[in-house]
C-alpha cells in the first residue's frame, strides 16, 4: 500500500506496551549505484562536526543523495585524509526507495564498486 513496510510478532509471546524484541519492523530495501561527485562535513553540533560527513552520490537519474551513513569511524577518519580522491569512484548504496524527487531514501553507504561490475548507465552521468 506504499507504506514503509509490515510488522512481524512473534506468536508465542504477549503484547508488550513498549519496543521489544518479539515485534520487528521488515523494510523493503534496494541497492543504488552511484558515481561519488564530492563530499560534505559532519553537521554541526554532531559527533562529526568538522570530520568527514558523507558522499555526495549521483545517481543515474542524475539526481545527486547525500550518503552520510553506513561508514565506520576507521573508514571516516581514513576519507577524512583526502576526500577528494574518492571523487570518480563508483559507491553502492542501500535504501529504502526512491523518493519523487530521485534521491534514495535513508541511504547507506555499502562498499566501493569496481568500474567493470557496474551497469553503463551508471558511468554515463
């Protein structure tokens, strides 16, 4: 129905009036790929302010997403050395959906993708 996905109980156990781990929440998710056009900082006030925050994805629709999770801190503090030279390299990300806008909806970062497993379309933004 266009929601964000379908609650799972755990038959055996009661109702508990409170998050538990008898109920989860299964969403739907999907993988993007996208060539990293640049990057951005931690926002302020976060446990990132003036550290490497994200990527900056575009993705074949030519719609850029900001990619700001999924990284381990080591992989944040390794991009923080020089960004820029992920820029050109191709980033599998994971979300939910696209919005109707085109970006990715709660993107993660998964890993970076060799340029000869990747669709064409792809390459061509």
């Amino acid at each position: 129905l266009g929601y964000e996905g379908i609650m799972v109980k755990d038959l055996k156990s009661n109702y508990q009036f409170k998050r538990t781990k008898a109920v989860k929440k299964l969403k739907p998710v999907t993988t993007y790929e996208g060539v990293i056009s640049g990057w951005f900082m931690g926002h302020k006030n976060s446990k990132w302010e003036g550290k490497f925050g994200g990527f900056l994805v575009r993705l074949p629709n030519g719609v850029e997403t900001r990619v700001g999770g999924g990284f381990s801190d080591a992989q944040r503090t390794k991009f923080m050395e020089d960004p820029n030279d992920y820029v050109g390299k191709i980033a599998e990300v994971e979300g939910q959906q696209l919005t109707s806008d085109g970006l990715v909806r709660f993107p993660v970062f998964i890993r970076f993708r060799d340029v000869a497993d990747v669709d064409p379309k792809v390459l061509r933004e």
